[in-house]
C-alpha cells in the first residue's frame, strides 16, 4: 500500500506505467501456467454412450474375455478412464462380467467374460491423464 501511495504521489502516469508491469508479469504467468497443463482440460466431464451387444471378439491377450473397442476422439494410450453404466443397465453389465479397461490411441478398449445381452446405457470419464 505504501508503494502505491508512493506511485500516487508521482503522479498517475506513474501508477500506470507500475500496474502495466504487474500486468504483464501476471499474462506471462498465465501463459507459462497455460503451456504446462495438458490440453485436456475436461477430463473429469462425464459422457453418455452405449456399450453394445455387437462388436465383440475373443482377445488375444486374455483368452478367457471378449473386447469391443469404443471410439473416442482424443483419447490417449495414457489416459485412465472410468467406465460407470447406468443403474437401469447394472444387471445386464454385473452379468457380462465387465473388467478394467484400456486406453488406445482413440478408442476405448473395453473387456468382459460375455458380450452383454442387451445394450448397456453407460457413462465414461477420462479421470487421469499423462502427457507423454
């Protein structure tokens, strides 16, 4: 406070020509701020989708399951994603024997023991991301 009185004393050119550098030090902040978080901005926004009853192929990986790829723009190998289905759908997904998923470049691998029997209402959150 002392400062600005001080500035205030000199005159109001003074005190803008002080706040113009506080100014531009507070954007040079934001920007650095800015450059270092990760684009993904919403990951914690959920999104509605359905899990289907077609699509699915024995995995090579693990011999005893079945997975669906479920496309999503953006989504990295590294992201973490949470799969929620809807309370009408959680017996038609608690039968299938839905595991933990797997992030792909742009899809979302998802595993079970069966392919559902019916259509699953779903919600997806990417609730971890890593930058490479």
């Amino acid at each position: 406070m002392a400062k600005v009185k001080a500035l205030l004393a000199k005159g109001l050119a003074e005190l803008c020509s002080y706040m113009k550098k506080y100014t531009a030090a507070l954007g040079d902040l934001a920007s650095a701020t800015a450059d270092g978080l990760d684009e993904k901005q919403d990951i914690t926004t959920a999104v509605s989708f359905t899990i289907p009853t077609t699509g699915w192929a024995r995995d090579s990986t693990l011999s005893s399951y079945y997975y669906c790829d479920i496309s999503i723009a953006g989504l990295r190998a590294t992201d973490i994603v949470d799969v929620t289905p809807a309370p009408e759908s959680y017996s038609v997904a608690r039968t299938a024997g839905f595991i933990p998923t797997e992030s792909m470049a742009g899809k979302l691998r998802l595993r079970a023991k069966k392919a559902p029997t019916a259509a699953i209402k779903a919600q997806y959150r990417i609730i971890n991301t890593v930058k490479n």
